[in-house]
C-alpha cells in the first residue's frame, strides 16, 4: 500500500519541476589551468566595477575539478564551473 503512494508522489514531484522549468544544467567548465592561472582568474573575478565585483553581480561556482598529470610541468590542474543567479525578471 505504501509503494503506490510513494511512487505518486515521486510522479508528482517529477510533473512540478518539468512543469516549472527546472531542469539540470551540464555544467560549463573553464579550461584547465595551473594554480598561477587559476589563482589569476580568481583576482579577476574579485576586482570591483562600478562597486561590484563578480561574485556580487549575481556569479556562483557550481563546481570545481582537479586531476594530476605526472607528464606536466604543473602536474595539478583546476578548473571550475560558474553560473549566474537569475530571476524571472531578468
């Protein structure tokens, strides 16, 4: 008995988010960078245009990678994925 309910539920949660719009977002990576380069784009982001840098603008990182290449000068590589907050309005 409860198995049906739940798997309604589960049905109607799933009809409310396609309904609404909200599907997952794949994820646009920066390239891969060193940490002179990484750090670099970090005080890029941070400084200030008309007294808002870009993280104040609305910016969020929604993930951030890592992986070693023993080949490379800099084995340890990053590269982050950002995203801007959005209203309906905008």
């Amino acid at each position: 008995m409860k198995i049906p309910r739940l798997l309604a539920l589960l049905l109607i949660i799933g009809s409310v988010f396609a309904l609404s719009g909200c599907r997952p977002v794949t994820p646009e990576f920066t390239p891969w960078m060193n940490l002179q380069e990484f750090s670099e784009l970090l005080d890029r982001y941070e400084k200030k245009e008309d007294g808002m840098n870009y993280w104040s603008q609305g910016h969020w990182v929604t993930a951030v990678e890592g992986r070693w290449e023993a080949r490379r000068q800099h084995p340890l590589q990053r590269r982050l994925a950002q995203n801007r907050i959005t209203t309906a309005s905008q």
